[in-house]
C-alpha cells in the first residue's frame, strides 16, 4: 500500500466521499461536492467553448480571413442571449425559429429512415417452427403487433382485441425487467469505479484482475 | 425484517463490493454475440483501414465506457489499424487522454501517423455530417493545434469512404446522431458501447442490422478484455458486479417473502 501524494487524487477522493455520504443523510459536504460539480462543468464548458469554438470558428475567420458572412450566425447567437433580457427577450424567437426549422429540417426524414422505416422492415420476417430463427422471428413478431395493439387506445380492450393487449404488456414487462436489470448492473458499475480509483489510485493497493 | 434501515443494505452491498477486489475467485466472463461480432469485424480489418473511435461521454458515465474505449483502442494498435480518436461531448477528449497515451506507449504507436487524436468540436449533428463528406472541414487541427493537413495519418483519410468502422461509446442518445448522419445516408459500418442503462433499447437495432454489435456497460467492456487477452480495469470490477448482483436478487427474494407474509398475516386477520 502506498498513499497517493498527488493533491488531486486527494481532492477526488474527498469529494467521492462527500457525495457518497448522502447515502447517509443530506450534509453540507454533499450539497459543497454538487454546488462545484456544477460550477466546474459551466466553469470547464465556457473555457473550452470559447478557445475550441469561439476563436477559430468566429474571431480569427471574421477578423483575420475577412469572412464577414459569419456574422450573420453571430447576430442569430446574439438574438438567443438575449433572453435573458427582458426588454428584447422577444428577439430570441427568430434564432429559435431558425434553429428549429434547419434542425427539423435536416432530422427528420432521416430520422424516419433511421428508427421508423428500417425497424418496420426489420419486423418483416421469415417465420418458421423449424428453425432456432425463425422461432426467434415468431416472438419478435407476435410482440411488435401485441405491444402496437396494447397502445391502440381508440378501441376498448375486450375479447381478443383485449388477450392480445394482455400479451402485449407482459413483452412490454419483460422489456422494463431487462431494462431494470441493466440499471442495476449500471449504477453498481459507477460505484465500483470509485472503489477502484480510491483502492487504486489512492491508497495505491496493488489489485488482482 | 421488512423495515430494515435502507442504510444497512448500503453497508451490506458496498462491502459485497469492495471484498472481492481483495479476494479473487476468477469466475468466468462468458462472451456475448453482440461484443464477439464487433472483435471478429475487427481483426478481419488490415493495416490501412480506419477505425473511428468516438468517446461521446461525460465523467458520470466515465467508470463503465472508459474501459469499453481503451479496450477497442488496444485492440486497434495491436493489430496495426490506423485510428481516428474523438468526441461529440465537450468532456470527451480530456477523459480518453491519458488513455490514448498510455496505449499509445505500450504499443510504440506515433501520432499523427498511427492514429489521431482529435480536440472536441461544437455542432452534434454538424460534426458527424461534416466528417462524412469532408473530416478537414470538421477537424481543421487535431487535439494538439497541428493542422491535419501536415498529419500523415490523413493523407488517405477525407471522407465517408475511408472509414472501416465507427464506434460511439455514450451514456446518451449519442449513437442515434451517427446512426441517423452517417450510417443511413452514407452506410458506414456502426457498432457502439454503451451504457447498461441504454443497452436494452439497442437491441433493435442490432436485430436490424443497423449497428454491427454492442458493448453493453461494464460487463461487454470485460467480455472485450476477454478477447483481447488484456485483462485491465473492466475485468477487475466484473468480479464485485457478481457478488453484488447476487447479494441483490437476495434482498429482493427476502423482500417480496416478506411482503407475501404480511399480506397473508393482514388477510388472517381481516
């Protein structure tokens, strides 16, 4: 064992510790680890914004290449900060317009081929009883229809309209059980990171993999 | 029994991870299909390929996607693939750094001319459609300030068609941005990590063949290790995983025993 002397790796250590003790009660120490958190990432995503972004995307090609075109953008910039101006805070709308309509624009029928289209085809299938597959097609088929017919509220569910909303749910049950299962497994994953880093890079304990 | 303080099962479950770390029983890490396709794809590229390696992550998530990228990055070096290393998060290339580094030492590789590391740019969306149809005119420099023009790394990488692979490890929604501007319209070849919490809603996409594969949380990071025989930080935690997962589906048995009998003692008495 030997004790990390870097001032960082201590700073990290006392602030997993703060927010791990929340686990006990609320304290000061967890509210201090959650205020810097937040000024830091602000703190962190202003700098590097303005010297990854700012300078070469804006400064140096308007003022040193002359590309005077990109003021436009810049005025849009400009319109959405004023928000926070109430007087001229109506200004804003035009970026945001702007900003949804190039956004929607682009997303959209992409958007409808990459999650819509394609998984509809992908529910078209070869169904069999005689193959692994195509018993496999089966179950994805019967649970795309059953959970389509589950979320069709426009007809009551009765008679088989209804069994079918039945099955529906316990494939839309099976999915959340998968989905909780793998919440579990990620939350404990991030405490295990921090027991790594304070076994490891802390108290420098040499760990068996 | 049922009104144990929530602390106590803290207590429990935290020292049911912090033991085995101590205490090894080498149990298995079986491989799944989805992380043994990505490997397979992989180790078919050659030395002139390219591999896209883009960390869209924040610290939050850093534990389980972490050992994900730098597991496909030692992958890549090891066999000589020329890799693109980047991010779409503002916080990305500062966490995959000295991963990039230290890899990049015990494999002898050089920058800019065995892989490149790029700085993080502003646009989501924008970046990955610039990277499609000209990657100079979304990475002007690399991370380092030199112009990618000077890198020898890009004299045959410009665009779309000279990438093999691209991989989006997030804790987000990240991976639709390349599915939707890059693999639909241009289809280049996808697979992504992700985290456990996202890893149920990939699936239908690797049914569909829109992603190759997936690395789903700390456990596909360690099935990679696994195949690439370097067992390193994923591995190490898989073991606390085991035994915290056993230790839960034991509180939940005891939990709903003990609601059934409390049940069963209210109805009695009714």
């Amino acid at each position: 064992m030997q004790i990390s002397m870097n001032p960082w790796v201590w700073i990290g250590v006392f602030f997993t510790f703060s927010v791990l003790s929340f686990l006990y009660k609320d304290n000061p120490f967890y509210k201090l680890a959650e205020h810097v958190t937040v000024g830091v990432s602000i703190g962190y995503g202003a700098v590097i914004i303005y010297f990854n972004s700012f300078i070469p995307r804006f400064y140096q090609p308007v003022f040193q290449d002359g590309r005077i075109e990109l003021i436009i953008p810049a005025i849009l910039g400009l319109m959405m900060i004023l928000r926070i101006v109430p007087k001229y805070s109506w200004l804003s709308r035009y970026a945001i317009c702007f900003t949804v309509g190039a956004g929607s624009g682009m997303a959209i029928p992409r958007s409808m081929q990459a999650s819509v289209l394609r998984q509809l085809e992908a529910t078209m299938l070869n169904l069999s009883f005689t193959s692994g597959e195509g018993i496999n097609n089966i179950i994805i088929f019967v649970g795309v229809l059953t959970v389509l017919i589950y979320f069709f509220f426009s007809k009551e569910h009765k008679g088989v309209f209804g069994g079918a909303a039945k099955v529906g749910i316990w494939f839309l049950m099976i999915g959340f059980g998968a989905t909780f299962g793998y919440t579990v497994m990620a939350r404990l994953s991030l405490f295990i990171g921090r027991v790594l880093f304070v076994l490891r890079d802390f108290l420098g304990i040499g760990l068996a993999g | 029994m049922i009104q144990i303080d929530r602390r106590i099962i803290y207590l429990i479950i935290a020292l049911a991870m912090i033991l085995p770390f101590f205490f090894q029983m080498g149990l298995p890490i079986p491989i799944t299909k989805e992380v043994k396709d990505i490997y397979d794809y992989i180790e078919t590229l050659t030395p002139d390929d390219v591999v896209i390696l883009s960390a869209d992550y924040s610290p939050s998530v850093e534990p389980e996607l972490s050992p994900m990228f730098d597991a496909l990055f030692r992958h890549c070096l090891k066999n000589d693939i020329k890799v693109i290393a980047m991010s779409l998060y503002i916080e990305g290339p500062g966490l995959i750094a000295p991963m990039i580094q230290e890899a990049a030492t015990d494999y002898k590789k050089v920058n800019g001319v065995d892989y490149a590391f790029m700085p993080w740019v502003i646009g989501y969306s924008i970046v990955v459609m610039n990277m499609m149809e000209n990657i100079n005119r979304a990475f002007p420099t690399d991370y380092y300030g030199t112009a990618i023009s000077e890198l020898p790394i890009f004299q045959n990488i410009k665009n779309f068609e000279d990438y093999d692979l691209i991989v989006s490890f997030t804790g987000s929604s990240a991976y639709g941005l390349w599915l939707t501007f890059g693999h639909e319209p241009y289809g280049v070849t996808l697979a992504t990590g992700v985290t456990a919490v996202s890893a149920a809603d990939l699936y239908p996409y690797i049914q569909s063949g829109q992603f190759l594969g997936m690395l789903g949380g700390l456990k596909g990071a360690a099935e990679y290790e696994t195949l690439i025989d370097e067992k390193r930080m994923a591995t190490m935690g898989m073991e606390a995983q085991n035994w915290a997962h056993v230790i839960i589906i034991l509180f939940i048995i005891i939990g709903n025993i003990g609601h059934i009998a409390i049940s069963r003692q209210k109805k009695a008495r009714s």
